[in-house]
C-alpha cells in the first residue's frame, strides 16, 4: 500500500514503511550519507543522513534510511537544525579521520572548516560499517566485523589474524569510501595480490582474482549446488 508524505513541500508516494530516503529520492532530494547503501540493510550509524520529520504533532531528528515513512509525515531535509547537526557529525569524524578527502569535501559543502575538537592520531576508517556488512549479507563470508567499543573502536579480522575463510573477492576494498581497505602486492609471493587492511593482512588469493579460472572458485559453486540440492531434497 501506498502512503502519501510531503518532504520539502513536495507531496510524494511510496510504499507504507520505506524508509524516508526512497521518498527523498523520488523527489530529486540529496541527502548525505556514509553507511547507507542500497544493497544492503539499513544501519543508521553515521546519522549524516538525518533529516527532521513532524508526525502525530511531534517534531524530532530520524535517521532518513532506516526511518519508516506514514501517513501523513511532513519531512524537512533542509532545516537549521539539520544542517547543524551534520555538521557537528562531519566534525567529530574530523577528529578521527582529519586527512580522509571525502570528509574534508563534506565539511566544506556543509560550511565548515577543520574540526573544532582536538584531532586524534589519523585514522583512515571512518567506522561505517559497509565492508563489513557487505561481506556478510552478500558475499555470505563475515570475514571481517567490528571490534572493540568507544575511540578503540575498529574494522578487524577475528583476533587481528589472517582470515581463513576471506575469499578474496575484492568486495570491500570497492564498497569502502575512504580507500583505507586496500589490495596490495604479497610480499612472499609477487605476483599475487592480497588485502590489507592496517596492518593486518589477509591470506592472498592463490589465482590473482582471476575468479572465472579458479579452480577454488569451481569447487566452492558445486559446494553451494551441493547443500542447496541437499536442502531442496529434505524439504520435499
């Protein structure tokens, strides 16, 4: 079922419970975001998305992609408070990634300089989240998570050791917006690439990526055909 909301004093339909970005969208609003990626679920951490809504008489600050549209809502994507607090988040990821150039453009986009906060040791991930819930949700491996809590906070294999189930499909270095996800040379082996991430590298792939000639690859499609037959035959 369709609903009815107005963003911007455009009055916009889209489907009861997407999230207030598709309205935003299909109304030719930009709206900044950092975690957000349409292949994946919503994840609401970097709230660069935020926007500011008034529903049942109430106004308040959402999150636009993980916050459902209804009737009736009136969205402003635009507004003083707005722009204040992406600000205030493009400053505070400032403090942890001062040298990152996507935030660097951001900040001055948003009209705002360098970061009123004291700048930590440069950092070049900005915690988003995207390689990491890319290599789960599609590429189905979670070779990589999210470790740790507050400023030690950080994007790492388990136990910060080369990962035996990373396939090496690149995934992560292309979904990551600040390049700090890199695929370098191996040193034992040259003529292989591996991936690198701080300093902790994960085993190189054995094919160079050539992913259409891996003999690694081939057995790891019968294997899926395998489990999904094995799983049709049970269900019948």
């Amino acid at each position: 079922m369709k609903v009815s909301v107005i963003i911007d004093g455009q009055m916009v339909q889209i489907e009861q419970g997407a999230p207030i970005i598709d309205a935003a969208k299909k109304a030719g609003i930009f709206i900044p975001t950092l975690c957000y990626h349409e292949a994946l679920k919503p994840y609401g951490s970097c709230c660069l998305c935020i926007v500011e809504v008034i529903q049942d008489g109430q106004r308040r600050l959402v999150t636009s992609c993980n916050f459902p549209a209804a009737v009736g809502m009136e969205i402003f994507t635009n507004t003083a408070r707005v722009r204040q607090s992406r600000r205030m988040i493009v400053e505070l990821l400032l403090v942890r990634c001062p040298d990152v150039p996507l935030l660097q453009t951001m900040a001055k986009q948003m009209g705002t300089g360098l970061s009123r906060f004291k700048t930590r040791e440069a950092n070049e991930c900005i915690l988003c989240g995207l390689c990491v819930r890319f290599c789960e949700e599609v590429v189905g491996v979670g070779a990589i998570g999210l470790a740790n809590r507050g400023v030690d906070r950080e994007v790492a294999t388990p136990f910060k050791m080369a990962s035996d189930v990373c396939i090496g499909c690149g995934s992560c270095t292309y979904i990551c917006p600040t390049g700090c996800i890199k695929m370098v040379s191996d040193r034992k082996t040259p003529n292989l690439r591996s991936l690198k991430m701080g300093n902790c590298s994960l085993v190189p792939c054995p094919n160079s990526y050539q992913c259409e000639t891996c003999q690694i690859e081939q057995e790891f499609f019968k294997d899926i055909k395998r489990v999904i037959a094995e799983f049709r035959s049970k269900g019948q």
